[in-house]
C-alpha cells in the first residue's frame, strides 16, 4: 500500500495543466528528503543527447515527457490494478550531465545510480539518447557483481563499432554491455529490430553471442498476430533484469519525434501488449530513450513514452507484489 | 433522390482550395430560407471549448473541419453508394454559443436543436468539446419524451464526477445523461474505452446501469479483429439512437489533435468498419467532438473527421431510405 | 543583498536544460516553508484562459515561460545591475484556478494574493488570460484600502462591456477595476493601444475617467522616438502602483503567440526602454498575460515574457533598494 | 452611412471564432442579390498560385485571410473613422480559377472584374500570386479605356522576363501592364523594393518607362523616417489608381508567409504609415497578394494581410465621402 | 557487384547530417561522365507540382527525400541482401521542368527519360505530383514500342476527366495512359484505391478496360491479411513493367504530408510486404509521387518515401540478378 | 571578372526549387578539381553542434542555408555592384566533423582551412555552432604567423569560462582566441551585445583585454541610429581581419532559429547597414554560426544567414577589387 507522500497531485487540486512540472505530477523528493527512504522506485531524467549521430533534442525528452505525464492516471484498465497507489514512486529530479562528453556523463551516471542502487531503489530513467544506457548498467553491474538479462527494445541493434575514433556513442552500447560483461546476452533479447543494417555482417555480435533480436516480420508473421507472439517470448524469473525501451522501435507514425526513426515499426499497441506480457521477476532498473522533443510538434511521441512508462511502473509493481 | 440544391459544390465549378468554406461544399441554407423545408439532416458546428479540462481549442473545429471538407466526394466504395444524391444535407451554419458558460451555451444549443427536432430535422454537430453533447440530448428528450439509445465512440467513459465544484464539463456527460433519463443506459454501448482510469470506481456508474464499455482490447483480442467484432455489435432498432463520437477513441498517431488524447487506441480503418456495420433504425442526431485544431498542424485530425462525418451521414440515409 | 537559499540553480551544476522547471531555475519554495518569511517578491503561475473571446491556450503560459527561463541571467547589462543577488525571489508554484469559471478563479486569485500581501510579499504573477488582473487587483484594493495606480501594457483598452451576459472576460478588467474602484485612473496609464476599434465610443470610459492611453503612433511620433517618450511618461512615486503587462502590445512579429494579436505594435527593445524609464516608488504587484503557447510554435513570444519578467524583477528591486 | 445590411456580423452575437467564415464577418453577397446593387466595395478572394517561381501555396491565402479576419473591427484609431458604418462592403465570395493555367485565369479575371466595373463597384482581391494583377489591370483598362497610376508594394520590380518559355508568371506583371499600356509609368510609384537582382539590367524597363522604383534604403535614410518619406509621395489626383500590394514588401519577420520572401523589408508600421498618407482621388481596385499559409505558422503574414485590406478599405472610403 | 565509384558516402566519413545532400548520399553522377556508363539503375528527382488540384507543394519532395535518405543504408533485414554493393546506382540530379505548364514539362520529361532509356539506364524518379508519370510512360512506350505493365499504388484510381479544360492534370495520367496505349491494362493492377469517389462512375474506365483494382478493404479483409493477399497478387514476368508509387495509397498517420490525403490507407509494413512479394522480371522504370514536404513538418512523408526507394531498388536489383 | 565556371545555376535553366542543393546554386568544386586553382573564395559547410550549451541542431544549417540560398541572386541593390560575376565563388562541401568531440573537430577545421589558405583561398564557413571558430582563428594564425583582427556579431561576448570541466564550448571561443594569440583584441570589435549577463565579471576580460564591445543600445542611442552609427565604427586596414557572425546578434523576431536567442536584438536592416559600412582591407576569412534549423519553422533565420552571406561576399569582393 503506498504512503500518502507518494501520491500524484490530484487534478481536482490543482487542473493538469497547472503546476511545477513532474512526471506524473508526482512529488519531487530530494535524495537527503527523509522520506526517500520509503521510497520504491525513483524515476529521474537523463537530459543527455551527447552520443547522438543524426538528430540531437533528446536532452529536451525530460523536460517535455514531465510535461506530457500530466494526463497520467493510475488505474491500469487491462492489467485492472493500480500504480500509485501500491507502489511508492517520486520524481527525483533529474541526473546531472556533461553535455558535451559521453564519458564524464557516464561517470556521473553510474555515480548517481549507484547511489540508488545502494539504497536499494529500483530505478526508471526518462533520456536521453540511448548511448546512456551503458552508465546505468554499469552501476547495476558494480551492485549486483554480475550480468543482467537485458530486455530491449530498439529499432536498432545498438551494437555497431566505434565512429570517427569515438568508441561511446548511442548506436554501441549493447556492444559495450556484452564486451564489459554488463549484460548476459543469451538470457537477453531485442524486439522490435527492423533495419536497413549497413550489411549482414552488423548481425555478428548477436550470433557470436547467442544475443536473441526479434523483428517486426516476427511479430506479425506469427499467426495471431502479436498476442501469439507474446506467448512465445521468454521469461526472465533466474537473473535479475534490465528494460531498456527506445521509442524508435515504435512505428514513425506513432512516434515521429525520436532521432533516427525508421519505417515500418510496431505500433503503441503491440508494444503494451508486449510489456504486458513480461513475466520478469526482479526488474532492477529501466529507462526511456531517444523521445526527441524538437521533432515532435504534435507531442504523440513524448505521449507514447508516459504511457511506455506507465506500463514499466506496473512491470515495477509485479515485482515488489 | 436530392434535390439539386442540395448538392456539392462542384470542383469543376470552382476549385476544391477555392470558395467560402461551407461543410462538404455544401450549399448554406439559413433556418428562414424556403428550401430549408426540404432538407433532411442538418449539418452544423458547434464552436465551443468552455468544457475542457486540459488543452482548449476545440471551439476552432467546426471552422477546421470545414476547411477540410473541401476534399469530400458523395460516393463511398465499401458501402457502394452515393449520399448527397439521395438525401438532402446542407450547412446551416454555426449553433451560437457563450464561450465563457457552459450552462448558458447548453441552453443556446437545446433551443438551437429543438428548433430543428420540431421541424423533423435531423442533425449532426461538429462541435466542440464532449460537454456539448448534454445540451443535444436535452433536446432530443424533450422531443421524444422518452430516453434514446447512445451510441458512444470515446477512449473515456465519460461518467466523472462533478470538478472544482462544477458539475458539467467535458468528462461528464454520459453521468449527466444517465441521471437526467436522457438516454437509455441498457440499449447503449461505448467504444474505444482505454483507460487509464482514476481507479476502479470509475467504472461504477457503468456497473450500476448496465451501461456496456468495449475496449481497444475488445477489439482486437477478438479472433478476426475488428470485422468478427462488429458481428457482435447490437443493433438499435426498437429505440431511436443518437451517436456521439469523440475523435479521441482514435489512436494518437492517427488524431493528434485532441483535447486529451489517450496511447492505445483504435485505427481509423476499424472505426469505418464499426460504423459502417452498425444497424441504427433511427439515428435521430449525431456529433462529432473533440478535434483540436491548434494541436493538429498536419491537419489529419480534421481530416480523419471529415470521414467520420461522411459515414455518419451514410448511417442517415440508410434511416431515410 | 540575497540570501544564497534564493539564488537560481547553476548551469554548472545542471545544465541549463536540465532539472525540473521552475521560473529561472529559482528555488521552489512553499508558502510553508520557514524560508518563505525572507522572501521579497513571490513569482507564481496563474495558468488560467477561461476568459478569453478568440483563442485560448494561455492556460499553459507558465510552464512554457518557467520553460525558456532556463535560459535567464542576473545581470542586466543596460541597468548595470543584478536581480537575484540582492532581492529574495522564488517560485512559489501556481495559484489554483477553475478552469471552466471566471468568478471562481477570481475568488481563488484574490485568496492567493491577499495572503502574500498579508505576509508583505510582492508578487510577480505569469498569466493566464488578461481577465484575471482583476483578481489581483481586488486583494491589492483589500489590502490596502485604496485604490493603486495602474501601468497598463496593451494593444486593447480593456474597457470593453459585457459579452454574451458575461460580465467578466479578458477585455473587461480594466473597466471593473474603474467600476470597483480598485485603480485610480487619473493616476494611471495605458502604453501600446492601437486599434482597430469597434467604435469611437470605446474611447469612452477613458474620457469620462481621464485614464490616460498612449498609442504606437505616440511612441513613433514622438521626434527621438522611444528615448523621448520615456522622457514625458509620469512617474509613479505618490501611490504604490499595479503594473499589467499584455504581451499583446508587441507587434505579431515579436510575440505571435497570443490570443488576440493586432500588427502595428511596439517592439521588443522599445518596451525595455519604456521599462527601464519608469520611476516607480512602490511596485506593489505586476503580472505579464496573455502568453498563448499553442500559437508560439518559436517560443519567442514565451521567451520575450522571461525578459518582461527580468525587467519587472528590476523594478522590483528598485523598490527594495 | 452604410445600410444595416453591409455590417459585420457582430462578435455578440456570434463569438467571432464562430460562424462560417467571410472577410471581416461581412455579409456573403452573390452578385445576383439584389442588395449587391447597394454595394461600394467588392471584397472577393482569387485562390490562384499557379504562376509562381519557387514557393506555392497562395490559393490558399484567401480562405485564410477569411478566418484572421475574424479579429476585424471597423473603427481606425489613427484615421479616426469608421469604415463598414461607412461604405457598403460585402464579401463576393471567389472569382473562379483555372489552377493549371495563367492564361485561362486571366479570362476569368477579366470577365469577373469587368462585370463589377460595369457595375460601378470598386474591389479589392485577395490572391493569389502577383501575376493575377495583370488580369484586373486588363479589365480596368477595357472599362476606363486609359491606362491607371499604379502603386506598387513590392520587393520586387516584377518586370522580369519570360521564364522557360512562359510570359506570365508572377515577376513578369509590370512589364506586361506597361507593354500592354494599362498603366501610366510615369505616374505610378513601386514601394519597399530591395534586391537583390539578377543584374543591373533589372533596372532598365523602369528607367526606360520613368516608372519610379522606391526602396527600402530610401525609407530609412530619410532622415525623420518613414514620417518624413511619406510627405515626399506623389499624389494620385489626376488618373484613376490602381493600389497592389505584395506582402513580401514587409519584411520576413513581419510576413514570413510569403513566396519568395526577401531579408531588410518594411515593417508593417511604416506600410500603415504609407498607406494612410496616401492621397489617391479615384482608386478604382486594389489587390493584396502572394499571402502562402503553408509557411505561414504563426498566422501573422494573414493577419498582416488582414491589417493592409483594412487600410484599403480606408482609401476606398476616402474616395467615397 | 557494384563498382567502388556507385558506393554511397559512409557516415563514417562524413556525419550522415553533414555533405551535400544526394539521394542515399550517392554519388552525384552527370550524363556526361565517362562512370554513367557503369549504372544500372538512374535515380533523378522531377520537381514538378504544376499538375495538383487541390495542395501544391510536390516540387520540393526531390529536395527533401535526399535529405532524409541520409539515413539509409544498404542491407534489406527481410530481403537478407544488399542493394547499393550489388547493382550501380547513383544520383543524377533532376530532370528539368517548367513550373507553370504541364504540357511542356512533359515534353522534358520524354525527353529525358528516352535519353536514359536509349543508354539503357533503368531510372526511378522522385516527384513531382502524379501527372508527371504520363511523361514518364510515354517515353516508355517510345523505347520499347509497345505497351508495359502497370503497377499502381494510389488511393486514388486517376482515371478522372478533364478539369477546367485542361486534359492533363495529377488525377487523369491513367485514363491517358490507356488511351494512348502505353499501359496494357489487363496486366495492370491498382494498389491502395479507397474512394471516396464522385459517383459510381468513375469505376467505367477500370470495368471497361479490365483494369483490376484493389481496395484497401481487399487487403484487410483477406483472412491472414497482407501476407495472404500479397499471395493473391499476379506476377509481372511477361511484359515490362512500370511501377508509379503514390505516397497517398499510404494512411494520412503514416503519409500526411501529401496533396491529396485519404483516410483508411495501407500502413508502411501493408506497403512494404506488399513491395517484398512482387515477382516483377523486366521493371523498367518506377516513380514515386506526391510527398509534399510543406505538410510534411514531422518529416514523416518523406522518410516513408525513402524506404519505398529502397524497396523499389531492390526490385530492380532482382531484374539485374 | 569571373570565370563562367564560377556562376551560379541559372533559375531558366533549373527552376530555383529543383537541382541539387549548394550555397546560391553555385557550382560544388571540389579540391581536386582543376578548377579549384582559380577560385576567390571557397564557400562551405561545417556542420557540428557538439559545443553547444542549451538547443542543439546547428548541425543541419549547412543543409538548410544551401537550400534557402536557391533564391539568391548576384547584383546588390544598396552597393549597385555584381558578386558573382567579378570573383569566383563556389561550393566545396562540408568540412568534415566529430558530432562527438570538440577537440577532434577542431583539429579536423584546423586542417581543413589550413589547405585553403595554403592554396591562397578565402574562406566563408557555414556552421555550425560558435565553439568552431576557434578552429578558423587558429588555422589562420598557424598561416599568417600574427594575430587578426576579429569582427564579431553576437549577442554574447563569448569570453565564457569552462563548463563542466570543458574547456571548449559555444560560449568560450573569445576568450581562447585572445589567450591563444589569435586575435588582436585591441584592434577587434563585438557587435549586437546585450546580455542579461550572469555578472558583471563576464566584462572583465573585454576590460582587461581593451577588446571594444558595442550593444544594442550603442547603436540605438547614437542619434540618427545605425545609419552614423555606422560612420563610428573603426576601420580594418592594418592587419588582416576575420569576421564571424552569429546569428543571434539579430532579434529573436528576425531570428528565432538559434540556440540561445536574446530579446532585444538588432534588424536585419541594421545589421546590413553595419555591414555595408566596413572597411576592410584584407578579409581572410568569415564564418556564419548558430542558425538552428529544428528551431526555425518558417526558415527566416536561415533566410537571413543567406543575406549575411551575401553582404560577406561582397566585403571579400572588396578586398579582391
């Protein structure tokens, strides 16, 4: 049952479109606020698009996704239970960056999840570009002292070398993850995988590694369609886990304002459905990524990623029931 | 068959980006004109947002709408038929309303639509927020004498309680209707509801007046989809019907541009083919709502409208057939 | 000079897009909190459009200024001067509002302000619709027993009757304000008016109440233009004084994002001069309204309020000084 | 004193966001009514962009500048008159187009014009692209038998050449009107002209006619201004006028809306200061072209456009008293 | 094997945002250089929107299809093979036009599609509105003597007749195309087509000449969907083929930014299964048509467009195999 | 005079919206191209952000200037003189970037620039964020052994210190130009300054270096503003001067596309004025900065970057004469 403390404001208190701006207009509970320790899960902002290669924005996706979760409600109609009110969750602010190195940010990343980890919150961050994710798995690694099954969704693989003489950028941090031992790839898997590639050879990793990916042909080629499919995927109750949720995995049309969308992605709907079906058992940490604000005028991307939130909260309390 | 004044303007005779924007280039036929005996259904807007609850805007769609209405054609190829050639429709213009009252615009459009019910018009509204539609079914009970059936497309129940101490408002109309006896709960039916929800509660009053909801779920977990849903859908044949569809049951990537628009809803495919598999005997009045023009910049939202219009008016003429 | 508790957030310490939004990364302090009693001028958000006539969407004005006031600084090169290192300024969150009632939020408005003004704060309120200054100037006139002088910024008289049998709307306040004997007139001033009005007799109430308007064509008229007519502008020293700012008195091309815009208006830098010259012994209050984000798809009329603010915050200090 | 019928539709009693839109909420008068006897000032709309160069888009400028109309008022703060009380002025509603050819527009033009004319009505088009002038000017010429003065709002000289073969285009109609003898060089004036050209042989067809180009450097470096440029204007006593009016001669900023826009125009206070010192006997027609609402986001190229009709309609009545 | 010269730039080389845009960042390759020799497969853009009914803006699709084909890359994930290392592409700039006539356009498109074809170059063109195909048919049938094949997606079936009196225009190329005998109807196909249409009507052509089309309803309601009835699709291995792709066969969420928009198209995955499982033995040319990038503003248009190019490739790469 | 190789595409040859895009449709030259020897002033691309502060996307100007500058044209109407025609201009692509790394750009524009000058070449970059010209500054001193002198447009002063451990941001390259030696300060001048500041400290390098800035409010107050303004300014004759100008000097009305915009900025017209007025005898090299495409919807930020370009050209022909 969840403190009072962690309730969102209500919109009887003050209308949503009013307000200092918190996702979910949750409260902002500082880390040396005494009720943090109550806390059970701390969502936080990455404002990072340092590793980008096309289009940067995505350091504006806290700011914007706060705004847009101001429609948020609690009550899951299909998983019929509610959030809010079960589990402890606040915003906690944002996660301080250099915008202009990848590396001093993953410092402060993996110092700043760290200290959640210690304290033993489970985490959801709101990027941010997806090069970020490497900083959180490395603090999950550094707590836990061994890989993490890595559930990912991406329209990408995210294993590609290094550019321009940069090894860290938002298209190489499952590379990073198998080769620092971050991730197990083989209790792992991608979903949502479409392509152009540069060539067949960009599958590598995944076949060296036995890293399963999944592409959109998969979830539509099975008969039944994406509710079939769902029955297939794994389940992740033996090792501790990881989510790491791009946005361009979803279709352009319902997610246009991401940095490097690609045709012909899964829409809003199998993705719930999806993630709805996860069975995982110990969902340490999470984020969000690559919603980039500058191109999203109609603001359905940042409102497809509350809702991808949303749905990881309730994956969140699965966990601590 | 139509009258000839009541036809299109055609594109030959002026380019379809040319002339004042009338629905479907549709003459404009004031109440006092002697042809307006003649007409059958009435089109008109209803410019008002003073019931919203997060973005106006609203009040701009009838004037969006119309603009957009400019590409209508008469002939619809899955229903076969032509309907301005059958029936006579025209725009009368804009119902007045207060912007600023929500009260006093209900009586602005109770006259308005009563005026219209006594001369045996029907009528189709392109308001506006969901509020408004309160104000029709006032109109249309005091004709009647006796509740209709309601035929709802939303992804909101639209059963909330009263707000910041006021009572009518754009989530509360189907309450409103219900404790008024203005329609006939039992015989009715919602569709596109999704949720999130405030909490379990909100779907009591639908509990309590065997009120149905379908959901997105509904849809698509049926086998078939959306064409073996529609074979489940009642007909409404013994009471007259009043559709009201909000834009919003449409997905987000397919109706940006709503007040409150909800992930996870339905295709504008599947709500064609609702509407077009719905058996109505009487469809005695019909709005559309919700269409948010200042958040629609690719103006899809109007557009996806301006079909919905069309289909609405099929469902008349096959009444007046 | 300030203390360090009311100094805005580094962009340093997080980077200027980062962080949760409040108006210049100043503090967010409660009416509770024990540093609240050092406070000199609370900045709040009043994010209210219920009493607009054409296009609302001021509602969301103050998170969209908190939003481009991220990029604010202290120190005002033309003043020679600093803001937030010598007065005591803070977020304080937003005023509560009814959305769907004037005279509601005006009750709400007048409780607001009357307990800063109890607690002797200044105050410095982001609007929201222009009808809403009335609110204010109620709990000033309860506060001080007296009628304030009123500097008024604004392409429209707001002197304008009753519409639709709604007494209170956005071009009305200054009217009631006359009417309730909330401003002294004689004393007071309007700066920006241009027209096109509906009539000569609009002019009315300025005449019969010597409220004296300054018009674009004043400012340009003037031989040295803006320089010099700040020399003739009155100065404000015998009663404390309520300053209004409409960000409609820019022209389209400066501030486009509003909701009843008129071309012809001043600009950017002559309103900084203007200012700048004023002499004001007692500021008591000031608001800046009428930001209407959803038309503002450049953020540059939101981010030519953040500066009104700075230079209002400057006239603050002046006060203090 | 205009007839009751000539009026606006008042925003009391429709919300001028409401209501079918005309310019300045004028009344709809087809030329078959027999009010249309009554009428001063023709106001139509010519949805024609089919001889442009670079951007499209201007078929669309009058249903625009229909609906920023809506913000109209009749009475000029700076003239101190009253139009619409005035003078009869209605909306005619569009003068038909071929999209897909300059010439066969010019017919319709000509016939559409030369039946006012013929009616002794004066008008004001609102295009469409700067080729369409040609065709008024060949129906005022059939109508007057002399050639006009022509005064001429433009960046651009609009005396080019053919391009690819075709004649008309929209920077060809100057050339055209003075080869075809409907305008008289030597009395006519070109305003707010600024390059660059493709070469200084741009210049030669005004050197050679005597038709006076003035530019935006002779604006500014009149020392007092435009205050002081617009006492050294030719007046238009002698030869019936013709007043065209390019948007694009305001600067970007002030009308970013536009096909060709060029940086350093006019801003819209010096355009309203011209056109009010203007001193025209007998202005016959006017047109306000090259409005493009595909990149006009802001809206305020339309409502520019809306401003300059206003100040037309002046220099219509100033012929009328 | 392709040749090193026809590879595109590597992103590694230059920023994938960065260089001269080309299509796919091919290399710009003139018809005078000694490389144009090596190509297979001509890519050129044909900025011609002069032929629209209703919202131009088609001619700037070439500039912004090579802008966002930036993004591509060679592998095909569902085709498991390479296009830009397996045949010779390049970019060899646009086809010339003249804006203002369709007529002469035309004249220039045949001229320089027949020089590509007597150099035995196959091409694929990116519009341009959809009356441009005729120009592209034309010199088809001049090369080959004897009518192709058509494949074409389109909401719309662009048989329709004359308009205004002119023959030619986006909505009548098919109907011309038969009449002049340069598609073999029989073994043609539409693709996408959904109406609404004027009247019954305008089916004859297609019943007359036995030209099949195919709805979107053909689509949805074929048990198993897209996959099955791409199973029902006759093969093209007879005749030549030309396939003339309609950015409007797409739904306006997944296609907004298009001339004509139609709700209740295909989806990007529909079009892409669709594109997968043409057998098509001799494509001798293909067009893509109607992006129109000013209603385009989340750019998702022209990305769609992008993966049709590719898909289109690599149906060309099949013909080379 | 220049040579025929050196001119732009004619708009009769190619209309201005079609071809492939290069700065003013000059030709793309590349260094290997025999013709390279002969040209005047090599134009190109820089396209890079990963300096910046706040809003990214500088990155895509390069691209979006190219296409903006189809409209250009070659005779200046205020210098009465021909650009293209008297020195040879072209396009020779973009210099090559780490979006990654400001320090590893730096070396890459070093080495670029430093080709150019060794090859006699002037240079006019296209960039890019304001960090790059320190890259410029420091191939030019490495040249010319001795400091420049610097002419800087800006809203900021650029002397900022290191942020987040970073040496090399946006707002730092003063500041390094002068430690470096690059820069004369003494002989330099800063143009369009207005702050806010974040202290008065951010003047004391200005202070300590003698390097003049000027603001707004210099060029404003100087009776008879920019035109004697302008009759101040110093002279460049002694030593060779670099000129770099960023965007944001302009108003966010005539410049809303950038990174950081500050209201109360210069006009266009003034900033041409300015321009026009320089004396400067040997101009080395120039660079425009800070345009942010994502962040100008109606492109008239780019729009201007193409006038200063064009004003800067005409300064290298003045050196060349």
């Amino acid at each position: 049952m969840a403190n009072d403390s962690f309730l969102p404001l209500s919109g009887r208190e003050m209308p949503r479109f009013g307000g200092i701006k918190t996702f979910f207009r949750l409260p902002y509970i500082k880390q040396d606020d005494p009720k943090f320790k109550e806390l059970d899960v701390a969502l936080f902002g990455l404002p990072f698009d340092g590793g980008v290669s096309y289009r940067p924005g995505a350091r504006f996706a806290p700011s914007k996704v706060r705004e847009l979760s101001s429609l948020g409600r609690g009550y899951h109609m299909s998983r019929k239970e509610s959030v809010f009110n079960n589990i402890n969750v606040s915003d906690i602010g944002d996660c301080s960056v250099v915008p202009l190195s990848v590396e001093k940010t993953y410092a402060l990343i993996e110092d700043h999840v760290s200290k959640l980890l210690n304290k033993n919150k489970r985490f959801l961050s709101v990027g941010g570009d997806h090069s970020t994710t490497l900083g959180h798995l490395r603090a999950v690694k550094k707590k836990l002292g061994k890989p993490v099954s890595l559930i990912h969704f991406d329209a990408h693989l995210d294993t590609y070398p290094a550019a321009w003489g940069c090894e860290y950028h938002h298209g190489a941090f499952v590379r990073h993850a198998i080769n620092e031992q971050l991730v197990d790839p083989e209790s792992s898997i991608q979903i949502g995988i479409r392509g152009p590639l540069a060539g067949q050879a960009d599958l590598k990793i995944n076949l060296e590694h036995k890293l399963k990916y999944t592409t959109v042909d998969d979830v539509r080629k099975t008969p039944g369609g994406v509710l079939d499919f769902c029955k297939d995927l794994p389940e992740f109750l033996d090792k501790p886990a990881f989510l790491s949720f791009d946005i361009d995995c979803l279709d352009p049309s319902y997610a246009p304002g991401t940095g490097t969308p690609v045709p012909g992605g899964l829409t809003t709907y199998e993705v719930q459905k999806i993630l709805q079906s996860l069975n995982i058992k110990n969902l340490i940490g999470a984020d969000l990524v690559e919603i980039c604000p500058p191109y999203d005028p109609t603001e359905i991307t940042a409102l497809a990623g509350v809702d991808i939130c949303f749905e990881i909260l309730c994956l969140f309390k699965k966990c601590l029931d």
